[in-house]
RNA sequence: UGGGGCGUGGCCAAGUGGUUAAGGCGCUGGUUUUUGGUAUCGGUAUUCGGAGGUUCGAAUCCUCCCGCCCCAGCCA
C-alpha cells in the first residue's frame, strides 16, 4: 500500500469492541491459549469480493490487535470448481487490501497425506466407514429436517472390509460417486450435518496443486477442522451459515488425534444493497457477458473496487466500522461504503479540472493567442500537495449543466446577463448564447473582469455566487471517461426471481467528448484525482497518454443535483 | 411435529438491572467556503418484535407468543 494510503483515517474509527474480540480477551486472559492465530481461508473458485474484506479485517485485525498471527490458507479440497488463476487473483487482492501473510501461506491440499491418514485412523476405530450409496440414495436414508434418517445397510462393514476399500478408492479402482466414506454419527440427529456425513469423496480430477496424485479428495468438513489443528489456529472464524457444522467440527476434533483443538466462531456475513455478493452470481455476470470480467469496476469484487478506483483505506474503515455481529439478515445500504470512499479520496486526491460535456465560451474582452498560467491548487485538504499552473485563453470549454438560459434565482451559475467566477480565473459576464438552427446553445459570449484574477477580489465589492470549472480550449486534450450507475436498479437484486432481471442496462455511460486538463495524460493508473466539482476519477489500465482512459470512481455529494430532482 | 441462530430509529450498531437509549450512514435545517465539495453546528427512538411477570428500578432477568434467517451437496 502507498504512504497516502496509510493516513490517519483508520485511527479515526475507534478500536472495536465486539463478540469475537471479547472471547479472544478472555481465552488470552484466562490462559487458554498461549497467542492468538486465526486464518483467512478462501476457496479458490472465484475473486474476493466486499464481503471477503470484511473477513478479511477481522482475521488480520484481530491478529495484529492482540499481538498473534493470521495465516492465508487455500480451502482447496475440490478440484473441479477451483483454478490457479483464482489463487494468483485473490493473494493480489489481499494484498492491495493491506494485509500481510507473512511465512503464513497454505494449503489444505498441503494436508492430503495427513487427512487420508486420519480417515483411515477413524475407519479403524471403527468411526467411520466406506459407503456404496449413490448420491441419490444417500438423499433419501438421510431423511428430512423433520423425519430421522435411516443407517445405511453398508454402515457396519468390518474394518478390514472398510481399510481395504478405502486403500482402493485411493487407488483408483472406482468411478466418482461410486463409494464415499462417511463418519459414523449419528442418523437420526437433528442436526442434519452428524447424519454421517461424507468425509472423502471419488473426483478423478486434475488438482491445481496436486495434479494427478489423487483422485479422492476430502470434504469441506473433513478438512477444515484438521487443517485449522494442523496450522495451530486458535480461533477459527466464519460465517454464520457454518454454524450447523460447529458440532461436527468439535467432532472431528474431539475424534481424532490432533495436536491442538482450535474453536470456531461464526459472526454474520456481509450484505450490501444494489449488489449481489455470491460468488455464483457474480460468476454468472461474469461468465453471460454482463460485465467486462472478475475486475469490471461495476462489481462488487475487491478487483472491481480497485479498478474502480476506491482506495484500500476505505474499504478498511468501512468494514471496521460496521461490526461484527450475529445479526444474519442485515443489508447494509451502498451509501455506507460511498461514505468512507469520500472521505478518503476527499483527503487525497490531487485536484484538476475537466469538461465532461462542453460549451464553448469564447471572452470576447481576451486577446487573442494571449495565455495566462494561472496558480492552481492540487489539494485543498492537504497544502504538501502543492500547486500547479493552468492556462486560461480566450476560447475555453465550460460544462453545458453550468449554463442555463432561463435560470431560476437559486441557479448560481451562468446565465445571459450574469455573473461567475471561474475557478483559478476571473470573473466572467455571459452577454449572449448563440443558438443552432435547432435552437441548441452552441458557444457562450462573454467579457472578463481583468480586476478579479484569482487571489483577489473586485475592488467595488461584489460578489458571485457561483463558481466553475474550465479548460482552455487549445490545451485541453481529449479523453474518453467511463461513468458508472449501480449495476442493479434495485437496492434488492433478485427479491422477485432471476437478479439478472434486475440488471441496469445504464450502469455503464461511456462519453468520449470531454476534455482534460493536459496533466491528465500522465496520470497513473490508479491514482486518485478528483476532476474539480464532478468527482473522483482514476486512470483505467486502459489508460495511456495518447488516448486517455478514465473511471469515475465516485460522484461528489451534489445538493444541487438533489434539490433540482426533488422540483 | 427437527436442529441451529437472530430481532434496539430508514440502514448498520453500542448497550451485560439504575445512562436524558452511545456512535456512524442516510435524511434535514443553519454557518463557513474561489468545488452547490469539504469542514462545522443543530434536528432526526418517551422507547428497545409482542404480551405478561420478577424488581424500588428492565432493552438488559423469567415465562409465553410473534417474526425473520440458515440447514436435507459425494459445494465451501
């Protein structure tokens, strides 16, 4: 992360106090583990999105609060969803988030010699055994959430029968599907996930990490648990959704001989309005086109963010303020996130002007040729930030929005007969609007006031109320800004069928006329700059000084967009 | 007629028997301002899903009821 990036707005949010930090204080006070190690486990089935961050910042934060360690660990127990193209992605992502992993990188499929062997140590004690139920039938003994389940016929195998087998399954000897090996529970428990459960399943299939070595491969269930023992987890944090399987981790635990016995806590997973956050949607929209991929600045996806232009600070704060709870069914509204993406580019983002749709205005009163390098501040909230020079000429280019021909007394902007100071410039008068033959406004006259450079003010006394942006005509270059609208035009996607219905086919505007300020070429990708009263841009991957590319990461608040739309 | 969770303002969320029921977002007024931005000041729950009960005192304890979420993958 860049030194901007590490301000001060984290230190702002006060230290949390929630669940989870309360039961690691007394684990710690009590002595019941020596430091704290938690872990980041990810599937590497698809990119991490905003509800990963927020994981994310409680592993890692948790960690670096009391002193102890958060490992990265690859949940990669199934080799047909998972891909190494997702691992390189997501050890990116969080990365850019912040967050570092040290020594600390592993991999359940590091485990696979040690999980086979714990299975084979339940087979022979007798805690598990080798089953020949399809899938289909396996559904059907295990009952219903209200009807117990019945044993299946194979549950009582010898251990010789179940070892010899399971060594088979190993070895190759049957199709996928074919057998599975199940702990032996309990068939009639409420808890649908101790009506033994599969622990190892057939999968001739090609791993990302272990190629061909294997073709059975452990469960979710199997792994989890024994990995976090393995790696000395202490505490083992995840979503609610996993609670159900708390007792079957504790099983695994209890049943085997682990060297520790780590404790999983679940806290409630993050929801946000206007956007879906499952990796199977997000994978759908990218798979049918709807979105440029994994990394479109329109998803949700810690690479979206990025590309989009939000800074990693931000998402920090925002995850860090939020919580940690139980509460499962809370959305949290998108405007939320928006604040704290303001408040950090506020801080921090160099300022320039752009046109995005131009008027043209020429100042009659201007020499002609004449070019005036006027002082023009880079950051207002931060004075290292410096300042530069911007050319003001007789012909420049204004946003259409800032001239209104029949404008309303609250209209503070241009206007025949009216008054406004261009940023950086003068004063300037409008005298007339010349039409088209369709009547559109196509160049604006007007004079300037030579005794309102900028720095001063008119020695009569009068004031604006206005003030707007500019760029010299001959100067400005030309670029192509990409605006973004909220992908789904509903704050619940999908509340009413398929969320692809609720897709805004708006949410991308591409305008290819405006028109930068010339340091805008070289900007770099990424880098947070905020184009005077329209926003905060950034410089897409696409961008290169030739044919400038920018996102705009996020509109300013704008009070007067929203008293104009409230009539 | 199963098991596991959760219910505090529009959203998130503190609160752990005695507080005027924190705080943030949003919304809404004012001030400042060469960004209608920022900053700043004020307003925004007589009440904690509901009903009873215990207590001098309850969002916090007890009882019953109601609502919502998750679980029947050889996914994670």
């Amino acid at each position: 992360m860049s030194e901007a990036d590490k301000g001060s707005t984290e230190s702002a949010v006060e230290a949390p106090r929630d669940f989870i930090r309360e039961i690691i204080q007394s684990d710690l006070d009590a002595g019941r583990v020596d430091g704290l190690v938690t872990r980041f486990p990810p599937e590497p089935n698809g990119y991490l999105h905003i509800g990963h961050a927020k994981s994310l910042c409680l592993n890692f934060g948790v960690a670096e609060e009391f002193g102890g360690r958060c490992h990265l660990r690859f949940d990669d127990t199934n080799p047909v969803k998972e891909e190494t193209l997702y691992i390189d992605a997501i050890k990116k992502d969080v990365s850019w988030l912040g967050f570092d992993w040290g020594d600390h990188l592993y991999f359940a499929s590091d485990n696979f010699e040690q999980l086979y062997a714990w299975a084979v140590d339940l087979l022979e004690n007798g805690k598990a055994y080798v089953d020949d139920l399809n899938a289909e039938e396996m559904r059907e003994y295990r009952g219903t959430l209200t009807k117990p389940g019945r044993n299946s016929p194979h549950r009582d195998r010898s251990v010789e029968e179940n070892l010899d087998l399971f060594a088979r399954m190993r070895a190759g000897e049957f199709a996928n599907g074919e057998k599975v090996v199940r702990a032996k529970i309990d068939m009639a428990a409420g808890n649908i996930n101790l009506r033994d459960p599969a622990i190892y399943r057939i999968l001739h299939e090609t791993h990302p990490r272990t190629g061909d070595a294997w073709c059975i491969y452990p469960t979710y269930d199997f792994a989890h648990g024994q990995t976090d023992a393995i790696e000395g987890i202490t505490h083992s944090l995840c979503t609610l959704e996993f609670e159900d399987h708390r007792p079957l981790y504790d099983w695994f635990v209890a049943n085997l001989p682990v060297k520790t016995a780590p404790h999983q806590y679940e806290f409630s997973r993050l929801s946000l309005s206007h956007t879906v956050l499952s990796k199977r949607n997000l994978k759908q929209l990218v798979d049918d086109g709807k979105v440029s991929g994994w990394d479109d600045p329109r998803m949700p996806t810690l690479s979206g963010f990025r590309r989009r232009g939000y800074p990693a600070s931000a998402i920090r704060t925002f995850a860090r303020q939020l919580g940690f709870t139980k509460s499962g069914d809370s959305v949290v509204e998108m405007a939320n996130l928006d604040f704290f993406v303001r408040e950090a580019l506020n801080k921090t983002a160099l300022r320039r002007m752009a046109v995005l749709n131009p008027l043209k205005v020429t100042i009659e009163n201007w020499p002609e040729g004449q070019v005036d390098w006027m002082d023009a501040v880079n950051n207002p909230e931060d004075e290292g930030a410096g300042k530069r020079k911007v050319p003001f000429t007789r012909e420049l280019y204004i946003e259409r929005d800032d001239f209104m021909e029949d404008a309303p007394k609250k209209f503070f902007r241009l206007s025949v007969g009216r008054e406004v100071r261009f940023k950086y410039g003068f004063f300037v008068t409008c005298t007339e609007a010349i039409k088209d033959d369709k009547g559109e406004v196509i160049e604006l006259k007007c004079t300037y006031d030579p005794e309102t450079r900028s720095g001063t003010n008119p020695p009569d006394g009068r004031k604006v109320k206005g003030t707007i942006h500019w760029v010299s005509a001959v100067h400005a270059i030309k670029g192509d800004v990409r605006l973004y609208d909220p992908l789904f035009n509903r704050p619940d996607p999908g509340a009413d069928g398929d969320f692809q219905d609720d897709i805004n086919p708006d949410s991308l505007t591409i305008n290819t006329a405006a028109l930068l300020e010339p340091s805008l070429a070289d900007a770099s990708v990424g880098e947070a700059i905020q184009f005077e009263r329209l926003g905060y841009f950034c410089a897409d991957p696409d961008h290169s000084p030739n044919a400038p590319v920018f996102n705009r990461t996020i509109g300013l608040r704008d009070s007067w967009a929203k008293a104009q739309k409230k009539g």
